[in-house]
C-alpha cells in the first residue's frame, strides 16, 4: 500500500493530528483491522513507535483495539470521528467560555482594571491610538467605544457593514438609547438592509447616505475609527480599522457630517418608498 502524502498532509492539518498518526490511521482505514506490526508496515513508520501511536489514537476517538489475542485495532468510521472531534471541541470551548463569564465579576478582572487604568492615565495622548486587523477586531473595538460613550456617537458606514454592526451590536445601540446617549447612523439604504435600518430606527437617527460610502465612527467628539479601505474590496480577515484618540479630528468630521445631514433623506421616509 502507498501512503497518499497529499492525504497525509490534508488529515494532519483538518483533525490535528502528527505525521505518524495521520499514516497509521489512513493504514487502519484502508485495512480496517489490522496489528500494530501489520500498520507500522503499511505506514512505513518505525514498528518501535506503532503502539504508542495507536494508544494515542485511541484516545483521540480514531482507532478501537480489539478484544483477544494477538492485539488487533479497528478504525473508527470518518463520520464518527468528525462527531467525536466536533463534541470534544464544543465540550473545550464551553469550558473556556464558563472560565471566562466567571472572570468578569472576579477580583482577577478588578486588578487588571486597576493596572490598565494607571497605565492609560500616564499615556501621551499622542500615544492613544492603534491599528485592528480583521472584522471581529474592528467590531469588538468599536463595540468597546461605543460602550464607554458618554454624549454623542456618529456612524458613516456602508451597507453590508452597518448590516454586521446592528447584528452584532443591536444590544449596544439599545443601551446608548436608554442612557440617553444620541446617536447618528448615515447609511446607503437599499432593500437588502431596509429590515436591518427598521429594527434599530427607535434607538438611533438614521439618514439615507445615498452615494456617499465611507465607514467612519466618532464617540463624543474625541474618538475615531476610520476603516481603510472599501469592505468590497478587501476580505473581511484583511480588513484595516484605525483608532485615534484625536479630539480635533473627531470634531472637525462630527461638523462635516452636522452640514451633511440637511441634505439627506431620513430613513423613515426612505423605508416608506419602499414600503416598508
């Protein structure tokens, strides 16, 4: 039998496993029972190493060793191993979110708070700024400032992206909301997200941004996020956010959009010509 190196190669980087155990198991599947001396051979691995590998794979939910003498190992059917991998890692990332919710109330959390404000006081304000890379992290920064506004939050985004924004960020809008906080969206409003521009028009002002596209946030006249590039043309993990504690920058685009606005279209007309 010729181990497909390719395949070696596939089962090692989709179900975490080393070089010999991905040429055992495919061994084991191609046999579908077999010996440790029999697999050791088909996989061209070390007859010294092939009983550890198996016992490994056994625990991993791979391979079953067979009642009786001489000692024999059945492999698991591919299905059942995806299933068994899939519960393993649900079971781990439950765990790892349990561990996590019960950090938020925690004296860990209270400390870190305390050292990350000492440290936040001492910066320059030149120094507060930073870079995100990737949608999730742009979106939890942004998630971040908006929950720590205290005035205003003003919002130029794009479709698609304001879409992301109220799916993730719906509960965020609807506390800025009941503290008072005034919030300003101009987004392009289109039929694909007029249901999206509907289901948060109570918590904020929103305007039809007709051509114009950007994706620009400011919070309280001080912050801003300003994503780099056109979400149409870069991939979501390639994505750029740019984050400055800039209050003169913050207040000249806050004027800007404020001379905007007169000209645009609220939603809530928008949405009646679409019948919505």
């Amino acid at each position: 039998m010729v181990i497909n190196e390719e395949l070696v190669s596939k089962v090692k980087s989709i179900f975490g496993l080393n070089t010999y155990e991905a040429r055992i198991w495919l061994a084991l599947l191609a046999k579908g029972t077999a010996s440790a001396s029999e697999l050791a051979d088909l996989a061209d691995i070390p007859r010294s190493r092939a009983y550890d590998i198996l016992e490994s794979l056994e625990k991993k939910g791979f391979a079953i060793m067979k009642l009786g003498k001489p000692i024999r190992y059945m492999a698991v059917p591919p299905s059942d191993v995806i299933n068994r991998i899939k519960k393993r890692y649900e079971e781990i990332y439950n765990n790892r979110l349990k561990s996590i919710e019960s950090l938020k109330n925690s004296d860990l959390l209270k400390e870190l708070e305390d050292v990350f404000k000492k440290g936040i006081v001492s910066l320059d304000i030149s120094e507060r700024s930073g870079t995100l890379k990737g949608y999730q992290n742009i979106i939890s920064h942004i998630e971040s400032m908006l929950k720590e506004a205290e005035k205003t939050v003003t919002i130029l985004t794009t479709e698609m992206f304001f879409v992301r924004q109220v799916m993730t960020l719906k509960p965020v809008f609807m506390d800025l909301y009941n503290r008072g906080i005034k919030v300003r969206i101009i987004v392009p409003i289109v039929e694909e997200n007029a249901k999206f521009v509907k289901d948060i028009l109570e918590y904020a002002e929103i305007y039809d941004a007709g051509d114009i596209r950007g994706r620009i946030i400011t919070v309280d006249g001080e912050e801003v996020m300003i994503m780099l590039f056109d979400e149409k043309e870069v991939h979501t993990v390639a994505d750029i956010g740019v984050w400055l504690y800039a209050p003169a920058l913050a207040r000249s685009i806050d004027q800007v959009l404020e001379k905007i606005l007169p000209s645009l279209k609220p939603a809530s007309e928008v949405l009646k010509s679409l019948g919505l």
